[in-house]
C-alpha cells in the first residue's frame, strides 16, 4: 500500500532523475555543437544548463537530507484526514 508520501517521494526522485539526463543530453548537445553557435548565444545556453544542473544538484542533496519521519508523519496526517489510500 502506497501512501501520498511514498508517492511524493518517489515522483520527486523520478523527476530529478530526468532533469539529470536531460543537462547530461543538453551538455553533450552543446558541447558537440559549440561550432555552431556564435560565443554570446553559446555562453548563454551553457550558463542556463549549468543552472538546472545547480538546481539538479541541490534538489538531491536536498532529498538525501531529508527526514523520513516528516514525511511519515505527513503521509500519514493526509491519509487520515482524507482518507486516501493507493493501493
């Protein structure tokens, strides 16, 4: 039985995970393409993906520092004042 918490929990985790992959595709895309670009266009797209690789990095020190028993405590004030349950 899922709670809203475990849910949450695992859609943040998933969600980071693609964010990852895509400043890894967009990094490499930039990088193969830098030829391309004139140096102003260039700087701007790799200082935007570095900032979502920012965010990317501390979203997942964020969730490995985050208190399980919260988020119990959380799951569980939901379920019983809702009365929500995934099963």
């Amino acid at each position: 039985m899922l709670t809203i918490a475990d849910l949450w929990k695992q859609g943040k985790i998933i969600i980071n995970r693609i964010r990852f992959g895509l400043v890894l595709l967009f990094l490499l895309a930039m990088i193969g393409a830098k030829d391309e670009f004139q140096p102003k266009m260039f700087l701007i797209h790799m200082v935007g993906t570095c900032t979502m690789g920012f965010y990317c990095a501390v979203a997942y020190v964020l969730e490995k520092k985050t208190n399980p028993c919260m988020e119990r405590h959380i799951g569980n004030t939901l379920d019983h004042s809702h009365g929500l349950h995934f099963y």
